[in-house]
C-alpha cells in the first residue's frame, strides 16, 4: 500500500476578507470615482457657463461617486485602531 501524507487543513478560514489584503483595487476604484466627480463637476461648470440647464444625471453620477468614496474611506467602526 502507498503511504499518503495528508496536508493539514486549517479549521477555521483565514481572518483577511478576499481584497482586503491588496491595496490596488482600493487605488482603482478611488481613482475611477475621482474621475467620476471631476469629470460631472467639469460638465456642470461648462453647462452652467454655456447658459444650460446641468442634467439630473450629472448631479446624480458625483453625488454618487462622492458618497461611495466616503463609504470607502470611512474608517469601520468594527474596528480598534
């Protein structure tokens, strides 16, 4: 008979959540909304210039790029620094 070594097996899983641990998903995202609210304020400023009404949509897309990434950035009260 062949003799198997068998791996032990941690019981519980590994306390890091999945993207907790890799810092350029965070820089990704915070970039792409920073891209998102200069890109609606932009647009808003040259409407508001031009003399035309800003769209609902731009208000709403910088809105909520800012709100995600007060969300993001906000330290979690789970945790003791």
């Amino acid at each position: 008979m062949n003799t198997q070594v068998v791996k032990s097996i941690p019981a519980q899983p590994p306390e890091q959540r999945a993207f907790e641990g890799d810092v350029w998903i965070y820089r990704i995202v915070v970039i792409t909304l920073s891209l998102a609210v200069l890109v609606s304020l932009t647009a808003g400023i040259i409407l508001t210039l031009n003399e035309k009404t800003t769209p609902d949509a731009v208000v709403v897309i910088g809105s909520a790029a800012v709100g995600a990434m007060a969300g993001l950035l906000a330290p979690s009260p789970l945790r003791k620094p």
